[in-house]
C-alpha cells in the first residue's frame, strides 16, 4: 500500500474510531435488552442451546443451527441464564472484533477520505450492524471474516507465516458461525495457495510449512463443511432461498433487506459499482505502472468477490442449490464495498485530494440511513416476528394459577416466539395453536386483523403493535363446551423409559364435525433437565391416516419437572373432526427415552360448539 497522502493526525483519527465504535457498542447492548426475540433466536435456543446438543452430526439437522453461536450461546445461557441479553451476549463480545478489524483494513487505504468512507458504510450499516444484538450466526462471521480478510492482506503483504495461519483461523471460525462463507473459506484457502506459488522463493523458505498450513486449517476443514452441507442438501435443511436466479433470489433480496424494503434503486446500484470495479480492474490490469493488478492484494480482494459470485452460479445452476437470500448473502455486501474502495484508491493517483473519491460517497447512504433506522424498540429484518412481551402479560393478566390456562391462537412460525415467553414465564399459558388459522375458537388470537377482516365479529382488540401490525384479540363470548369423555387416575405405575405412553383413546363417532378442547391435569416429574418429551393429539382414520397433529412441548414450557402436587395443568386445541376420522389418541412421546412417571392424572375431552359459520 502507497502512504496517505493527506494529513490527518492519527491519534484524533484513532480517538474518533474509539469513540464511534463505544457508542455503537452501547447502542448493540441496549437492542440486546430491549428488542423482543425473534423465531430464529428461539429456534436456536430450544434446539440447540437449551438441550445443549449443538455439535455437528450428533445434533437435530437444520440450517438453522450456526455451530459457533449455538455453542457459545448454551456457555452463555448456562452462566446467565435465558433472558434475551444473556442468549445474545455472545454477539456482542464479537462487535468489538468487528470494529476493531473494519478500522484496521480500513488503514491500509492511502486515501483518508475512502478510509473513513470504508469504516462508516460497514460499521454504520444497521442491517447488518442489527445481528451484533441478535442470537444468530451472522453477526460474528462477519467479525471473524473481517479478521480472515486482513489477515490474508497481511500474509499478501508479508513473508511471515503467521499471518496465512491466523488468517485461515479466522475464516474456519467463520465458517462454523455461517455454513454460507464456505465459498469464502476455499477462495481464501486458494489466494493463499496462489501467493506461494506466485512467489517460489518464499515456497521454498517454507517448503513444509505452507503445505501443513493449507492441509490442516484449508482442504480438511472445507472437506468437513461440505460434508455437513451434503447431507443437509440431501435432508432438504438447505432450505433458505430458492432456485430462481442469483439476481432475482440474491440481489434483489439482499438489496430490500439492507435498503429497509426499497431494493430498486439499491439493484441499480449495485449493478453499477460492480460493473465499475470489472473496468477499474481491467483498466489497472493494462496500465504499466509497476505492479500487475492480478498479484496486487487490490485484485486479490476483488477475487474474493468474483470468486464467490461465479461458485454461487456453478453452485445453483449445476448443483441445483438454492441461491442465498439477504441475510445469508450479507458477505456480498462487504466485499463489493471492499473491492470497489481498494481498486479505486489504486486508481487515484498519490496526492491530497482528486475528483475521483467522489465515486465513494453514495457508500454514505448507510450512515445517514442508520441514523433513520435507530431504535431500541424492533428489528428491521425479522420486524414480522415480533410479539411485544406486554401481550404476554396482558393474558397472564386474566388467568388465574391454578385454573386451566386460557387457549392462544395465532400464525405458524409466531410460536417459538410466544414459547419463549411462556418458557420466562414457568410455561403458565398455554401454546399458541395455528393449525386452524385463521381461526375463531381460542380465547386470545394474535393476528393481523386486515389478513381476515371476520375476526372483529368475534374478537375485541386489546393491544395493537404498531411496528409488526399485529392485534391481540380477545374473545367476546367463550364458547360453549360439552363434555365428550373423562380418564382418571392415569398413572405410568412407576418410573418409566419408554418412548410412548398413552394417556387416553377412544372412537371418534360423536365427535366429526367438531372442534375439540382437552385439559391435561397431571403430575410429572423427571430427572432429566430439559425433559424433552411433547404431549401429542392426533386424530387418524381407519387406515393410520392423521387428520390432526397437535403438540404441547414440555421441554418449552420449563426445564425441570419435579415437585409435590399436580404441577402441568394445560389446555390443548385441536381443529374440527373431519368425517373420514375413526380415533383419537393422546399419548406422551418421550423423544430421548429419559426416565420420567407420571401420576394422578386426569384428562378431559370437550366438543366446543362453534358461533361462526362456515
């Protein structure tokens, strides 16, 4: 890298990096306490992080599960337990890295200006600054590429062995945060190769080093993540975006996400400054200055870029794996901004100020966006998940302990977040229960009224959530129940492993055409901390058929099970009998075979009688 050309005293400039990164790191501290948690959060932390079975290949298959952060995350949530901040620290003790390193490749710009244009576009991006405060994967790969990056320009820039080894640690790390970066991982892994190859002298000088390094932190590492991404692809777990093309599925998803729902412009955007860093880089390729372009570490980092976008084209329209979709595209992001700024400060000649910087400063946008976008009080990206806690407590605040929680209906997907809740809560109320929706028979919905105008015949509005639009809904009249069968005494006659155990059946004759309400009043107790086991009604027909499925997870609902009394009393809503229906069964499916009893159990079945119309 050329010296800076403009006189900037670097201990202001160092005070100033100081003093911007604290404040963010405030900020990233605050969204950590005061943001409801999103699905994905609570996914992790009931599958992973809860259970502690979080390793590859002994854990449940899902893209869902970032290795890095489902492990940190369980250390976390066993010092400080399952409250949002502590579930979400691990990510904030990687923000610090973040800034850290996006100042540091920042410095090795010549230009000040493209420095400061570099830092704030990336660090004062709330997109992806946002995942510093949630418990997911993104946030600290970012961090950990950042790291991978600058290292791979100090190993560009140096002979000292060190560098390619942190720098292969770093994306490894990287890479267990976010499966996405394995692209990245093995582009990296080849740069360093190249770097070797291109230089012979220092090959020789580490004639048995370089090939250890490359083999031990390179090929067997990438060899292990695809591994797992095979057997996801072959599981259908690779489930994130879609075939449809890498403008239509990548750009253009990624574009919405980081302009907040205004991908247009951004598109255009970046389709401009990509074609623009080709010609740059064309154009340093041919000008007779010195150094070629292709083995400055300016085109070296605009292969990262160009490597990953033709491996995402092989990828999806050879292999036929789904094209990635905003957040699991942010690296495109980050080395589309790299790219352009370091081949356009090798393009601008060596003085204190030249036309050209202008170039850099629609990458401001995200600064001055940023200051739009602040808040303590939703997330941007995943603002549709969002259950405010006070809907919990409004509910909570009509039931009574000891009587039969009231029922909650609402979307799929929206109860892992109402789980969550109820977990914090000691699994007080009962699940929420979608399979009907849109529905009219649990007590409380917790829905987006304009998706079905119908609910305000039924329902009253008691709170509404401005950011995500959703109502809670109370109903106006509870409905009537008829009694369909009582079971009594239902007891395990002891201690018992067994993977299922039936708390009640009977004949579904008098019940077609209904939808049906069951109060389980039971007294279970486990040693097992979590009790991984569910509590299922379904209803089949003659041949095994199952009409309904529906499932009360007492591993969401608290951790241990134990103590005198009947201490799981919980309601569960299944939808309206179909005709062709012969049973229904309900029964406790024990998912790890652990050793529970239960005792002085009583379960009771209700037909409710609809006031709705078909």
């Amino acid at each position: 890298m050329r010296p800076c050309t403009m006189n900037f005293n670097v201990k202001q400039q160092n005070r100033l990096f100081f003093l911007i990164s604290l404040l963010l790191w405030i900020y990233l501290w605050l969204r950590a306490i005061y943001i409801p948690v999103a699905h994905d959060e609570v996914a992790t932390f009931f599958f992973y992080v809860h259970t502690g079975n979080f390793l590859p290949f002994l854990s449940h298959w899902d893209a869902n599960n970032h290795f890095l952060n489902s492990a940190l995350t369980y250390y976390s949530y066993r010092l400080f337990g399952s409250s949002p901040l502590a579930l979400r620290l691990p990510n904030l003790l990687f923000a610090p890295l973040f800034f850290y390193y996006c100042y540091k490749i920042s410095q090795e710009l010549s230009h000040t200006v493209l420095r400061w244009v570099f830092f704030l576009s990336l660090s004062l991006s709330h997109s992806m600054l946002e995942f510093f405060a949630l418990s997911r994967g993104y946030g600290m790969s970012m961090a950990l590429l950042f790291a991978a990056v600058y290292y791979l320009i100090r190993t560009w820039n140096s002979d000292r062995i060190k560098y390619p080894v942190i720098s292969l640690m770093f994306i490894m790390l990287a890479t267990f945060a976010n499966m996405a970066l394995i692209n990245t991982y093995l582009i990296l892994t080849g740069i360093i190769l190249l770097k070797y190859i291109l230089r012979s002298q220092e090959f020789r000088r580490y004639r048995w080093q370089v090939p250890v390094i490359l083999f031990a932190e390179g090929i067997i590492p990438v060899i292990f993540f695809a591994k797992i991404l095979l057997i996801m692809q072959q599981n259908g777990n690779l489930y994130a975006g879609s075939g449809k093309g890498f403008w239509q599925v990548t750009v253009v998803s990624l574009s919405k996400m980081l302009s907040n729902g205004h991908s247009g412009l951004f598109c255009f955007f970046a389709l401009l400054f990509f074609l623009f860093s080709c010609f740059l880089f064309f154009r340093l390729s041919i000008r007779k200055d010195g150094k070629r372009i292709w083995t400055d570490i300016t085109g070296i980092l605009f292969l990262l870029l160009l490597g990953n976008i033709i491996a995402t084209l092989v990828l999806g329209f050879v292999f036929h794996v789904n094209f990635p979709e905003d957040r699991i595209a942010l690296y495109f992001f980050v080395f589309l901004i790299i790219s352009f700024l370091f081949l356009l400060d090798r393009w601008i000649p060596a003085v204190t100020w030249h036309p050209g910087m202008l170039l850099a400063l629609p990458f401001l946008i995200f600064p001055i966006q940023f200051l739009h976008r602040v808040n303590l009080t939703y997330l941007s990206f995943y603002i549709s998940d969002n259950i405010p806690p006070r809907f919990y407590e409004k509910v909570y605040s009509h039931f009574t302990p000891g009587d039969f929680p009231p029922t909650i209906g609402g979307e799929r997907l929206r109860h892992f977040c109402w789980s969550y809740l109820n977990f914090r809560h000691g699994g007080s109320l009962s699940e929420m229960y979608y399979s009907d929706f849109p529905g009219y028979a649990a007590d409380y919905q917790i829905v987006t009224t304009s998706q079905n105008p119908r609910w305000t015949q039924f329902y009253t509005s008691i709170d509404y959530d401005k950011y995500s639009g959703r109502e809670l809904l109370k109903r106006k009249n509870s409905l009537q129940k008829e009694i369909a069968g009582t079971w009594n005494n239902i007891s395990t006659g002891g201690t018992i492993n067994r993977e299922y155990f039936t708390l009640f059946e009977m004949k579904a004759d008098q019940l077609k055409g209904k939808p049906l309400y069951l109060t389980l009043d039971l007294s279970l107790e486990s040693e097992e901390k979590p009790f991984v086991a569910w509590i299922v009604t379904t209803v089949v027909d003659d041949k095994g058929n199952t009409f309904s499925y529906e499932r009360l997870p007492l591993d969401c609902m608290r951790t241990e099970w134990k103590g005198p009394g009947n201490n799981l009393k919980d309601v569960m809503l299944i939808p309206e009998v179909p005709s062709g229906a012969m049973k229904i069964v309900t029964y406790v499916w024990n998912m790890e075979s652990a050793s529970y009893r239960l005792k002085n159990g009583t379960c009771s079945l209700y037909t409710l009688v609809p006031d709705w119309k078909p």
